[in-house]
C-alpha cells in the first residue's frame, strides 16, 4: 500500500491534463444540534476518503441507496456547500463557490414563477453575462428555447406548463449560461415514465451536440445505463464513499432499444442492482438494529 504525504491539492495539480474535476479525500460532516434546548451537538459524518477523476466531456451518472450522499457531494460540486476536508478542484483551480462555469437542474425546476419561460432563461444569462449586448442575450435565449422545443411556450408562465416542459426550462437555462460542467440532481425525478423517457432521449440528443461533462444523480439503472460513460456507484451512509466506478462502453449515438441489445447491458444492469439491494438492504438492517 503507497500512503501520499501531499497535501490533497497537490495530487489534483497532479492529476492528467484531461482531468477536469478532481477530489481528493473529500470528506463532509454535518454538526447537529440535540438535546431539550438543543445544546449538545452531534457530528455526522456523511462522506468520507472520496476520491475522483472526471475527465472532459464525460457523461457521470451517481447512484447509491437513498440517502447516502449523492446531493451532499453534488452540492459540494457546485460550491453550494463546502467539504469539511480534502481538496475539491476545477481545471486545476479549487473551487470556493458556486460559478457560471457550472450550471444546475434541480428535480424541482427552481423557476421564478411570476417570469415567463423566456424571463427565466434571459435572468439567468444577464446575470452571469450582464455586459453582452441584448441582442446577443435574445440570440442565445432564442436558441435554447428552440433547443429544448419550447420556442411556442416562451411567453407561458411556470404555473402554465406541464412538469416535463418545465424541467425543459431548467436544462434549457442551466445551459444558456454556457458551463463547463452541467450538475443534475435527479432531473427527471418527478416526472411520469413516458415523459422521463422523451426527455431521456433529449439529454441525449443535446448531450451529442455539445458534449459537456455531465454529473447526474439518478436512482434509475436504465437511465444511467442509458446515458453515461461511467457510472459512480456509492456506499451506504454514515462515511458514504465510492464502492465502484463502472465504465459503460456502449457506442454513441445512443437510443435505448440499441443499448438493451449491447453484450455488456446485462452484466452492467446485474452488477448495479446488486450493489443497489446489498447496499439498501444494509442500511435496512442499520435501521432495525438501531
Ligand atoms: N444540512 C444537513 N444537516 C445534517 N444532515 C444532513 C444535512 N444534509 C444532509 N444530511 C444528511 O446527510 C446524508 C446524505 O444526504 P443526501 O441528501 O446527500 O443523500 P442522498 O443520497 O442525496 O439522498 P436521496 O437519495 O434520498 O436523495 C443523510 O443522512 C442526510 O440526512
């Protein structure tokens, strides 16, 4: 076994040229107040020793038991919550907060519900962008409307849309303000089987056209099957940490009937259930003998 003296930084200043993001014994613990007057604090420790290369325009898909840590170390990502130790880097820089360079999907949409579908996507680019010039600023809501098939919507409100066109606005404005990486926390989460599917396809679609790193949660085999090039398979929680990073050879463009037919499908799908009941049944048997 090789134990590193560096400091986490400098393995990820180390890390390959086409490393994009890297995390290096990243760890996060959440302090909680208990006790009648809330005066003892507990230490919970939900991510421990994670490590992690993801190299340019790959598409990542996270999955684990419910509540082991997907979002914490998404959001650790985005900059929205800070690590309690290691080193999370971008391009070689580290990340201290939430950037135009990442763009967010939430699996609750997060529009501004008093602004149209165009307002939404505008606001987001004159906030990131507020020296372009308004014609460009049109241009490129224009474009990401007709991106996303919402060009007839523009001028509808949130209230006014059905929720597989509004998570269309949340990719539609997550991408308008041109990140390098695209973070999504169970996008299609709430949405019925047909819709996820169409905008599977979409993903998929606008994903070949611009190849932006992706990292996405998912707790569908199919959908991560589907969509990625590698997929990050996580442990249970309390110190929730990476079991396994599987790699997904199907060739690209995809569509699902093409994929299901691919001699790796099977034993890709078997081994992410596996590791999904083993891991679920283990925080089961946590819960009952606590
Ligand atoms: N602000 C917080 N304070 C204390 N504990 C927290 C906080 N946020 C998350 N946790 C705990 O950290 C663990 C991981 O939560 P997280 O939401 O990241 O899991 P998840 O894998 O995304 O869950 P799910 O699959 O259900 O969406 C959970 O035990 C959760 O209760």
């Amino acid at each position: 076994m090789t134990v590193s003296t560096q400091p986490e930084y400098l393995t990820c200043l180390e890390a390959g040229d086409n490393v994009q993001l890297c995390l290096r014994n990243v760890s996060k613990v959440f302090s909680t107040k208990q006790g009648l007057f809330g005066t003892k604090k507990k230490e919970f420790v939900a991510l421990e020793n994670i490590n992690l290369d993801i190299e340019y325009n790959t598409f990542v898909s996270i999955i684990g038991p419910s509540g082991c840590g997907k979002s914490t170390l998404l959001s650790i990502i985005a900059g929205l919550s800070s690590a309690s130790g290691g080193s999370v880097m971008m391009n070689k820089e580290p990340i201290i907060g939430p950037g135009p360079d990442r763009g967010m999907v939430f699996q609750s949409y997060a529009l501004m519900p008093w602004m149209t579908v165009e307002e939404n996507i505008r606001f987001a680019v004159e906030t990131v962008y507020p020296k372009m010039p308004i014609n460009q600023q049109k241009r490129i809501v224009k474009e990401h409307l007709q991106m996303v098939g919402l060009t007839g919507a523009s001028k509808k409100h949130p209230h006014e849309l059905s929720g597989g066109m509004r998570q269309r606005v949340g990719i539609a404005r997550a991408l308008a303000i041109n990140p390098d990486i695209l973070l999504m926390d169970e996008p299609f989460g709430a949405l019925d089987a047909l819709t996820r599917g169409f905008l599977q396809e979409e993903i998929e679609r606008i994903w070949e056209e611009h190849r932006k790193t992706v990292i996405m949660i998912t707790h569908s085999i199919d959908e991560a099957l589907l969509l990625s090039d590698k997929i990050i398979m996580m442990t249970k929680g309390p110190r929730a940490g990476i079991a396994q990073i599987l790699d997904v050879p199907f060739p690209r463009p995809r569509n699902r009937f093409e994929v299901e037919d691919h001699p790796a499908y099977h034993d890709l799908k078997v081994a992410m259930e596996e590791h999904l009941y083993r891991e679920t049944r283990a925080v089961e048997e946590a819960r009952v003998n606590n």
